[in-house]
C-alpha cells in the first residue's frame, strides 16, 4: 500500500500536510517527554507527587478534546481547513514559548499551560488530517495515503520521545536541565508554521452527508455552544449502534493507555529504579509497538478493515500487562538509579522490555482497525464530524481514567497495583471488539 502511493511523496497536494503532521506530533512528545522527564528527575522528589503529576498532565492534555472537539469538527467541515492549519500552526508558536519558559524557568504551572494549550491545538488539527485527504487526493490513493499519515505520526512519536528524554541533561551537581529542548521546541513549531503555508487551499466540502448522522442536526450553521454542540455531535453519531460500538471499543482502550501512559516514568524511577535513559527505553519501545502491531494487523486483515481480532489482541495486550505487574512486584530495587545498559543488565530487564513491547504491539492491533473501521464506513463529508465525536467521547474516557489513577494514588495505591486496574479494562476491551464483530457480521460487514 504505501509504495503503490509513494509518489505522493513528491506532490504539493500531499508533502506539505505530511511533514506539518510530522513536525506537529515530533514537536507534541518532544515538549511532553521533556518535561515529565525534566518535572519527575529534576524536581519532585515524592513518588505520589510524581505519580500525580504523571496523571495531570495526561488529564491536561487530553482535557481540550473533551471540551472543543465539537467545535473543531464543525470547523473543519464548515471553513477552508488550510486555513485551520495556518492559524493552529502559527498559535503553536507562540504556546511553545510558554513552554520554553517553564522548561528554562523549572516552572511546573508554565509547563502545564503550554501543556494544555497543545492540547487544544491538536484539538483543532486533528479532525483535519482526516478530513482533508478525500479533497487534495484521488479516490484510489485515500487509503494510501491514510497509510503513509499514520506512519509517519507514529516515527514522529518515537523520534519525539527520545529527543525529549536526550535533551534534558544532568550536570556534575546532580540537577536537570533542558536549555537544548526548549530550543528544539521553538525551532520545531517555526518550522511546522513555514511548511503549512504550501498545503493547498481545502474549502468546505458541498457533497451530500448522507444520513450517518442526525438529519436534524443544524447546518450548515456553527453551534457555539460547547456543551450543547458536543452533547448533539456525540448524539448524533453514537445513535448508529456499529459506530457506538466502536467509539466505545476505542473509548475504553485509550482509558486504560491514559492510566498505563501516566505511569511509565514513576514506574521506571520508582519501581525499576531507572533514570531518565529507562524511562526514554520505555516511552520508545511503547511507540515502536504499537506501530509494528499495526504492520502485523495490516498483514493478517490482508486490507480487509475488519474487528474480528480485536478481542485476542485485547486479551494478549492483558495477557503482557500481567506480566509487566508480575515482574515489577519482584523486582530487587537499585540502591541509585541506574541507566539503560545497567538497567539491560538485570536477569529480568529484558522481560520487562519484552513485556511492555508486546503491550504495545497488541494494543495497536486492537485499536488500529477499530479507527478504520470508524472512518471508512461513513460519507466522506461526515468524516470530521464523526472523528470529533470519537474524539470527545475519547477524551471523555481518559480524563476519566486519569481521574481514578490520582484517586487511587491518593488511597495509598500503589503503582504496581495500577497495572491490575489495566489488566481489568482490557478484559472489558475484547468484550467490546467481540460484540463489534458480531454486530458487523450481522449486518454484513466483513
């Protein structure tokens, strides 16, 4: 699939949207990675401050989503969606110098704002890099070109991730600092804001919508209301029972990946005794997972968008989070914390590697078809709208999940039991991609 669309790669209608996806999710992680790194080795020096801190700053980011995807949908479908871009480009800008402050500064309230403000600029971009590609490309280079977006995102993670964790640095006296990425950031969010000028102009789309969603629904009108918007968009979308199914699959799943997410650094420093090398290991084997579990899924579908392997690829995802938590209980911990190669070392550092690697690999052939299936199975002037109500009921999920993470930390739980909170929900995970299976063979879907 993506060497039959890799001339894509050579044309302005596609280029410049695929390395301003690029930069913007590299420049997400690079900025999010520096600053847990920076906040949980440089400045606090508590295991529930830092597993709280872990849990805010997800709830932060995904926060925004919950709150203005309905607006960002509507939007996208309403208004020229370069015009979107340019504007969410040139605000990244200015929010990274917030968030050059605080990583300058070691002001943790800084930090949080740029946090939340990436939040909302990816609030913003996200419906759009959906939306946008029916318009600039051929019918038979969409799915192509979907391909080459979700791959280069996930390389933009992974190259994020460990830049973000390189660049926070300890001197001779012990402390952290991060002058190199908050220069990094800045020059990332210049170049995202140069590159969007050559995306090609995307007007509204005049193509009939279909009936995916409510026929009564207002438009071509915005709703500025935010709740009254987002409460019609998700009502809207969720009353088609295969689309319910499927939000919910993937609601679910990214509650768990918020809860497991926050608790990667406090994990490696508190459980694993790791420094800042570990927890970089782990946040890019997290990412290299997901994105072969993808390739795998892919294969074994043969292109078919189908969820007849969701509930395994739940299950096994359980399965590798269980042994994370086995492990982790029995773990002899370092009188110091130790880097990668001491941490290799250990007779079962590469178990727990194996383990969260196969974590990932599963979580991508779980969820990866479930969006699939979510954006191909309605019109195309439907897509943002639908992405958006995903979104927010997403968002919904994980600010949920966050939310019990600090309650739980707050009783005295510790991080090793949180695991067993993600084992559960990976249960309900393959319960929910089992009922979507059988709601699309009963309807005839493959």
């Amino acid at each position: 699939m993506i060497n039959n669309v890799s001339h894509l790669l050579k044309t302005r209608r596609f280029l410049p949207l695929f390395v301003t996806q690029f930069l913007g999710a590299f420049n997400d992680n690079l900025f999010r990675t520096a600053m847990v790194m920076l906040v949980i080795y440089g400045i606090y020096r508590s295991e529930e401050q830092e597993a709280a801190f872990s849990a805010l700053a997800g709830g932060l980011f995904i926060l925004p989503f919950f709150l203005l995807s309905a607006l960002s949908g509507q939007l996208a479908d309403a208004i020229d969606k370069t015009r979107i871009i340019r504007a969410v480009k040139t605000a990244e800008i200015g929010i990274m110098l917030f968030g050059a402050a605080g990583l300058l500064l070691l002001n943790v309230p800084l930090m949080l704002i740029a946090l939340t403000a990436m939040g909302v600029h990816s609030t913003f971009f996200g419906p759009i890099k959906y939306a946008i590609l029916p318009q600039h490309l051929e019918a038979d280079e969409v799915l192509g070109g979907t391909g080459l977006v979700e791959a280069g995102t996930y390389i933009a993670i992974l190259g994020g991730t460990i830049l973000g964790g390189l660049l926070v640095v300890q001197d001779q006296g012990g402390g952290y600092h991060a002058e190199y990425a908050a220069l990094a950031v800045l020059l990332v969010a210049l170049a995202g804001r140069i590159v969007c000028q050559f995306v090609p102009a995307a007007p509204p789309s005049t193509e009939d919508s279909g009936a995916i969603n409510d026929p009564d629904m207002p438009r071509p009108g915005m709703d500025w209301h935010i709740l009254r918007a987002s409460i019609s968009l998700v009502k809207a979308t969720m009353h088609v029972p295969r689309l319910f199914v499927a939000i919910m699959a993937i609601s679910f799943f990214w509650a768990m990946g918020a809860v497991l997410a926050a608790q990667f650094p406090p994990l490696v420093k508190n459980v694993f005794g790791g420094d800042q090398s570990v927890a970089t290991l782990f946040l890019a084997i997290f990412s290299i997972g997901v994105a072969l579990g993808s390739v795998i899924i892919n294969w074994l579908l043969k292109g078919e968008v189908s969820a007849r392997f969701a509930p395994i690829s739940a299950l096994l995802m359980g399965a590798c989070v269980l042994a994370l938590y086995v492990l982790s209980i029995g773990w002899t911990a370092f009188p110091e914390l130790v880097g990668m190669r001491t941490f290799l070392a250990e007779p079962t550092g590469w178990p727990v590697v194996l383990a969260l690697f196969g974590v990932a690999t599963f979580g991508g052939m779980f969820v990866v078809p479930l969006y699939a299936f979510l954006t191909t199975t309605v019109p195309k002037a439907e897509t943002a709208r639908t992405v958006a109500a995903n979104n927010i009921v997403n968002a919904g999920a994980m600010v949920g999940g966050t939310v019990l993470l600090v309650a739980l930390t707050k009783l005295g739980v510790t991080i090793e039991q949180t695991l067993l909170l993600v084992v559960a929900g990976t249960l309900v995970s393959a319960l929910l991609g089992r009922k979507l299976h059988r709601a699309c063979v009963a309807a005839g879907c493959p």
